[in-house]
C-alpha cells in the first residue's frame, strides 16, 4: 500500500502550483470554461453500474495505473474491454 501512497504524493507534488501560475491560468481559461462544460457533456455516455470479482494483485496494479495515468479505474477497464472487443 505503500507504492500507492507514494504515488500519490508524487501526483500531489506535480500538481503544486505559484500563484501567479493561478493567475494567468484563470485568464486565459475564463473562454474556455464554456466550451469544457459543453465537451463534458457532449461526452456523456450511459453507464451500468456492475459488480464483480477481481484478483487483489489485479486490483492493486489496476489503481497504480489509474494513479500513473492519471484517469478512472472504470475508464482504464472501459478501455481495456473494448480492445478486447475490438480484437475478437
């Protein structure tokens, strides 16, 4: 558990960030909060919530992953089963 918790100090590091980093960032991202909101819901997609069994060292490498690449246990799992899908 500890090679979580390390990662996600190191995420949390990465993500620090000055204040007139903040600054600029809120300027030039105030025409652009219209926009993501219409990406996002653009990309909204019907779920089902589904519940199943995993290996823990399965489950374990799945959330590093998730932590590395930054994105959602579902979506790496919604992506690893489409390959799948997609190759068969």
């Amino acid at each position: 558990m500890s090679k979580i918790n390390d990662i996600k100090n190191m995420k949390r590091q990465q993500k620090v960030i000055t204040p007139s980093q903040v600054l600029t960032a809120t300027i030039g991202e105030e025409n652009n909060v219209g926009s993501k909101q219409e990406r996002k819901e653009e990309r909204k997609v019907e779920r089902k919530r589904v519940s199943f069994d995993l290996r823990t060292d399965l489950h374990k490498e799945l959330k590093m992953q998730a932590l590395l690449q930054d994105k959602n246990i579902y979506i790496l799992i919604e992506e690893a089963l489409e390959k799948h899908l997609k190759d068969n």
